[in-house]
C-alpha cells in the first residue's frame, strides 16, 4: 500500500490554539481558518494531515458519545475551573492564566458550533481541497487530566474506579501517579465505549485513514497483562480492522507507538502479533515530547517484518539541554504554563547564574534541527515522518521564536536534505516518568578519567562539492576535569584542539547560548568521514578527573567568516 512520506499530527486543538495567525483579522472564529492553516501545510509539502478528534470524550459535535463542549456556556468559568483542578503543577498565578486562555479556547468552538460549522468535518473538507490525506488520529488514553477523575475531558466510565488502571508506575515502590491512571482496555465497556467512538469518526466522516495513539499515553491494561486481557486487545484491534475495510477505498490503520516493545507487550499491546496477522498497515515511533535520536528504526523493522510500514516520529523538542536567550528580559511565562513544568525552563538554575533567561528549544523552530533529524531516520531507512507537537512552537509565543513550515517541504527526501544545513543532538534525562516507554536518554554521562566513551547516531552521508564544514559540540558540566576532551568520528585521529565556546551550534527562536554552568567545546572533522546510517562519535578524555557530559551536538553548517570546509 503506498501512503503518504510527510505526515503532520495535529494533536488535539491545534485549530483553535493561535487565532492571531489563521484569523488575524479577529471576529468570531470561522472555518476560514481551518481552511487557511490546511492550505499552509499544503503549500509546505505536508501530504497526510492526522486530526487528533478526541481526549477520553469528543470535542467535535458528536451525536453518539460524550461530547467536551456539553454544559459549557460562553465564559464559563466554574466549567473551566473543574478542568484546571487536574493541573496540580501549576501555581495559583499560572492556573488562572491557563483558565483565561481555555475559555478562550472553549468559546472558538462555540463561535463554530453556533455558526452550524462541524469543525472535524471541515478538516477534511479542507484536506481534499488542497490535495492532503485526511486521516484521524485518536488519543487510546489521555491521561493529561488523569488526578481529576470528574473533569469534563474525562468520560464517565471514568469515574468509576473498576474502569481505571490502578496509576501504579513500574518499578519495585509501585508508587502511584496519576499519569499513569488511565482507561483500563481490559473491561469490555471501556473498549465498546472506544470503539463507539471510533466508529462514529471513521463511518460519518470524510476521512481516508486511522492512527490509535498509544503514546498520550501509553498505557492499556493493567501490567503485567495477562494473555486473556492481551488475546481481548487484540481482538478488539482486529474489530477496528474490519471497521476500516469496510470503506471503498483504502483506508489504512496504523499506531504511534514507542519505539519500546518490550514495555508495550506488557501493557497488553503485542504490536508484532498485529503485524504478523496483518491487522495493521504502519507504525510510527516516537517518544514523549522530546524528538528520538538514537531509536533503532532499523532494528524494529527487523523485528516487524518488511510489510510493515515504519514512521519517524519527530517531536516538539531536541531535547532537554537548558539554554539562554540573550535578548529576552523575562522568561516566557506562556511557555511555562503550556508545559506545566516539564521542561528545562522550569529547572531552577544555580543561584549566581539566575539573571540569564533560560529554557527549552523548540525543535520545529529550527530548519537545522529538523533537517538532521529526518535525516537520521531516513538513513535507517523508514517510510516517512510524522511531527508531532509542531504547532506548539507557536502557541507557547515565545519572542522570536515561530514554527518553521517552510522547513517542511522536502523534509521526507533524503537526497533533497544531502548537501543541506543539518543540526543533529542526542537525547538527554529529564527525570520524567516517560522514560520508562522512550528511547534510552544518552546523557547525561561520565567519562572516567584515562578513558573513552563512544555513542552511536544515525546521519547521513554529505556529497564531496557540498562545501560543508562539520562540527562536534562536546558539552560538559562546569568544572570541567582538567585539559579539554578530544573527538574522533568513524575511527578519524583523534582531535584535541576544540575550540571552546559559548554559542550553540545553531541558534533556535531565541535561544543561542549555553547556560552558565555548561562548558563547551567545537571540534572541526572531515565530512568525508561521515555514512549513510550509524555513526561513532567517541571523547577521549586524558584528565586528572572524571568528565561529565551533558550532551553532544553537530553540525553540518556553511562555513563561517569565509572559512573554507575542512579549514581551521
């Protein structure tokens, strides 16, 4: 089945979260916008649009299941307020905020409900008038609003204990967490109730495909699943199987998944059974929030098969490496809000380093970033890629910083990427409960003193003419230990002569320094000594001490001050 290469996931509410760009000319809001965003993601070469239509209950006019906008009247704050309640990272300042701007949100969709506008409708109708694939993408178990069981975004099943996974998180305290309280998929009311609304999307709609995101969050049934709860999954996937042949044309199933296997079987999802019995089309892997680096892309679809086939995910943020934005005066409060803690903008930074503004790079903000990321998977190779969180770049209106669409065209070619600007990074820790399911984070990391230590990432090969220079960010933690590290790529000599630095590889939005308390340093390598898929970056490190490493990154860049490739 061929599909489409570039696909982009608009996540729940990503129509109706930045007004100013698709309506500025303001007023009620209208199904001109939709049109308009749809029409700017055709002209970025996006060619699949995933509409997310769902949290545990509908937010478009459903007929046949619960529906968000019910009970809610323009300005409802006590409404609001029963949604904000879920929020306990939030300070009372920040929760105020987040229910002014819900309203907000809450009163779009009513400018379209009372204009007699099905918004989920009109998605697709704007898809097949600028020749994108409209396909759906439900969220299996969203547990943002998990810690308030009530909450209207919840559905009534819910409510009800017998219906919920327990909220214990792995490990051997089996502490309990409320992100990891979901819909338990092992009572068949819970799957019936899905299933309903599923049905109703893929039946009374004019959409030609379907994603069951795993990821917002992956959880199904209680762990370690049983065969019996794992066999009803199963069987279940295989109803929506059914569900999606009986359309006329194809109409392609698939899931966004981690790239975890291991963790996913035991939560009652054998996704290589899925794959060997053929009740699925395609995969894409991804982690929470912060884009994969180093998945194993090539080694899933070993396991998986070749007919299956396989997405990149691309996320919202390179990863966790803090930075500081020298011409921001105040942090951006919004982009604080929207991630309710979990980035590095909420990490307090040391006491004598707190006049620099700090904070999370977003990745769709970087043309570089995005390049080098695709390229790491295509390299592997997959099918196509799929973005995830890109339109947060904007919704959090950090100064300076947009999401780059203009980046996005091409973005699934790998020969259009060669011989192009490329940012590549590793994961990093975050210390979130996510990382049970995502990639394993590469740092941070310590090197012994004496030693070496070698990391694998997938790249891309560079034509000889693309006057390119490359460089190797090593990043540690100050004080550093001693003499700098040294660098080598692919078995080159070893390099000792880094430059130190304070500037990233690349600026993203507004963020182009380091934090103080990192150290970093620029090795140039040849090109030539780069391939087509893995790649060995190791630091050698001859100091008296350990070196602690927060991350590398490189960079394939144009040279600059009329440096020539390959030149110190």
């Amino acid at each position: 089945m061929a599909l489409p290469r570039n696909l982009f996931n608009g996540d729940c509410n990503f129509f109706f979260y930045s007004p100013e760009l698709w309506q500025p000319e303001g007023g009620p809001y209208r199904a001109a916008a939709i049109h308009r965003y749809v029409a700017h993601l055709a002209a970025s070469g996006i060619d699949a649009l995933l509409v997310n239509p769902n949290t545990q209950v509908a937010w478009y006019p459903s007929a046949k299941v619960e529906n968000v906008l019910a009970g809610y009247r323009r300005g409802d704050r006590k409404f609001i307020a029963r949604i904000a309640a879920a929020n306990a990272a939030l300070t009372r300042p920040q929760v105020e905020q987040y229910m002014d701007e819900m309203i907000k949100l809450f009163d779009r969709y009513l400018d379209l409900s009372e204009a007699g506008t099905d918004w989920l409708a009109e998605s697709a109708r704007a898809c097949r008038a600028h020749g994108i694939a409209p396909w759906l993408s439900y969220r299996m178990n969203a547990t943002h609003f998990s810690g308030a069981p009530a909450s209207p975004v919840n559905c009534r099943l819910f409510r009800q204990a017998r219906y919920r996974l327990s909220g214990r998180t792995p490990g051997p305290r089996g502490q309990k967490d409320h992100a990891w309280l979901g819909l338990n998929y092992g009572c068949a009311p819970v799957r019936d109730y899905m299933l309903e609304m599923i049905r109703e999307g893929v039946e009374d709609y004019d959409f030609a495909g379907l994603e069951l995101d795993w990821l917002r969050h992956p959880l199904c049934v209680e762990a370690p699943a049983s065969p019996r709860d794992t066999d009803a999954v199963t069987a279940w996937i295989a109803d929506l199987r059914q569900l999606t042949r009986a359309r006329r044309r194809p109409y392609p199933l698939g899931l966004r998944v981690p790239g975890n296997l291991g963790y996913l079987r035991n939560i009652g999802l054998d996704v290589r059974a899925l794959a060997q019995r053929g009740l699925i089309d395609f995969v894409a892997f991804s982690n929470y929030w912060q884009t994969p680096w180093t998945m194993p892309l090539d080694e899933l679809r070993r396991e998986l098969g070749p007919d299956l086939l396989i997405y990149g995910g691309i996320e919202g943020a390179p990863n966790w490496l803090a930075a500081t934005a020298p011409k921001l005066t105040e942090r951006p409060a919004y982009q604080e809000l929207q991630l309710a803690g979990d980035s590095a903008a909420a990490a307090p930074a040391p006491p004598s380093h707190q006049a620099a503004v700090r904070g999370t790079r977003y990745l769709p903000a970087s043309a570089p970033l995005l390049r080098g990321n695709a390229a790491g998977k295509l390299v592997l190779p997959v099918d196509g890629l799929e973005h995830f969180n890109f339109f947060v770049t904007d919704q959090v209106r950090v100064p300076g910083q947009r999401g780059d669409y203009r980046a996005l065209r091409g973005l699934a070619d790998l020969a259009t990427l060669r011989g192009t600007e490329k940012h590549y990074a590793f994961n990093t820790a975050s210390g979130n409960s996510h990382e049970w399911w995502d990639a394993p984070m590469s740092f941070p990391a310590q090197i012994p003193a004496g030693q070496s230590r070698t990391f694998r990432l997938p790249m891309c090969a560079e034509p000889a003419d693309a006057r390119l220079e490359f460089l190797v960010q090593v990043i540690a933690q100050a004080p550093a230990a001693g003499r700098p590290p040294g660098v080598s790529v692919n078995g080159s000599p070893p390099d000792f002569a880094g430059r130190p630095t304070r500037d990233l590889l690349f600026p993203c939005g507004p963020y182009r320094r380091h934090v103080p308390e990192h150290l970093a340093w620029n090795f140039r390598v040849p090109v030539a000594v780069l391939r087509d898929g893995w790649n060995e970056i190791t630091v050698h490190h001859d100091g008296p001490r350990p070196l602690s490493l927060a991350c590398i990154e490189l960079a394939l860049r144009k040279p600059r001050r009329g440096r020539r490739p390959g030149k110190p």
